[in-house]
C-alpha cells in the first residue's frame, strides 16, 4: 500500500492535483466558495491526518508542549482554519457567486 493505507495510484493524483488547482481558482475569484472550499478542506484534512505525526516528529520535539509548536509549524493545520472560515463566511460580494447573486435579484 502507498501513503495513509491508500494504494499508490497515478490518476489519483492527479485527480487530487486537478481538484486542488481548480479549487484554488475557484476560491480565488469566489465561484461555488462554499463547494470548493469543502473539497479544500476534505484534501487538507486527509493531508493532514496522514502526515502530520511523520512531519512532527522530523522536527525532534523535546517534549509535549514542543510537538503542539512543532505541529503548528506544518502548514496543514493553518489550511484546515482557513478553508473553514472561507465556507462557514462564503465568498462576499466582490465575487463570482456575488455577481450571480446581485443578477438573480
């Protein structure tokens, strides 16, 4: 088996690699906010659950209050938050989705 139990897979991969650049443009210019900001935040979870304890450790913490600042050192716990705010806050109305909001009214 390849990493976090799933089996090695090339389009896998680039199916991640695909959702996570056309998640970003979607974000960017606030076009189904809340959907991609889901599907980020389903890729950073995963990424997380499976990487978090190898990059952690690489670091040597000494002891536990150094694992949690090692930890939050890594990017993917800072992704999780962010992706959480953009959908639980939406994408505002200097966006794609404001646009199509402010036509529909």
């Amino acid at each position: 088996l390849g990493i976090c139990g799933w089996p090695e897979s090339t389009p896998l991969a680039h199916f991640v690699a695909l959702a996570e650049i056309l998640g970003g443009i979607a974000l960017i210019i606030g076009f189904l906010t809340p959907v991609a900001a889901a599907g980020m935040l389903a890729i950073c979870l995963f990424a997380l659950k499976c990487s978090w304890r190898d990059k952690t450790y690489k670091q040597n913490p000494v002891d536990g209050i150094h694992v949690a600042e090692c930890f939050l050192w890594t990017p993917e716990p800072h992704y999780v938050v962010l992706a959480t705010i953009i959908f639980a806050a939406g994408a505002g109305a200097f966006s794609v989705d404001g646009l199509i909001l402010s036509l529909l009214r």
